[in-house]
C-alpha cells in the first residue's frame, strides 16, 4: 500500500529543490501549480495503482460544459484528440462540467 503522506512529501521536496511556484493543498496532499505565461494549472498529488506509486496530474481544460448543450460532439473531439495523446488523456467528467 502506498503511503500518500509520504509520497506528498517527496512531491513537496521536489518542487522546492526545483524553484517551481506552487500552492499546497490544505490537507498537503495536492499541489496547484500555475503555468507560466498561461493561463493553465495543473494539480499534482500522490495516487496509487495498485501497490505501485504513482504521482497524479490533472488540469481543467474548460470547466461549466453542460452535456445536454455539448454532448456528443464534444466527447468526439476529446475522443479525436486521445487518439493522437503520447501520454495523459482527456476526460469529461459529466457531474463536475469538467474536462
């Protein structure tokens, strides 16, 4: 079982070593990390597949999409742009509004 606790930490110690700006979470779990010049974050916290650790990133592409106005064709563009994804994927995740 991976220890999150343990594994935000080294996350912690990484984005200091490497003088990247960065905003803990209040439980120190996450870490949001805004992108120069953009106008883009990325959220970083520790996870797990199986036994393995594994570190987390996600980032709102657009955030209030309503399926009943989106709908289909929206999750056939996210589906086009995961087909040519080398790593990550596009999700929408319908009860947030979130891609």
């Amino acid at each position: 079982m991976t220890d999150l606790p343990a594994l935000a930490e080294r996350i912690h110690g990484i984005l200091v070593r490497a003088k990247i700006g960065f905003t803990p979470s209040q439980d120190g779990l996450e870490f949001f990390v805004p992108i120069r010049d953009g106008t883009a974050a990325v959220m970083v916290r520790p996870g797990s597949f199986g036994d393995e650790p594994l570190v987390l990133f996600q980032s709102p592409v657009l955030q209030g999409v309503r399926f009943e106005e989106a709908g289909a064709r929206a999750l056939a563009a996210i589906n086009l742009r995961n087909c040519s994804l080398l790593v990550g994927r596009l999700s929408y995740y319908e009860e947030d509004g979130v891609i």
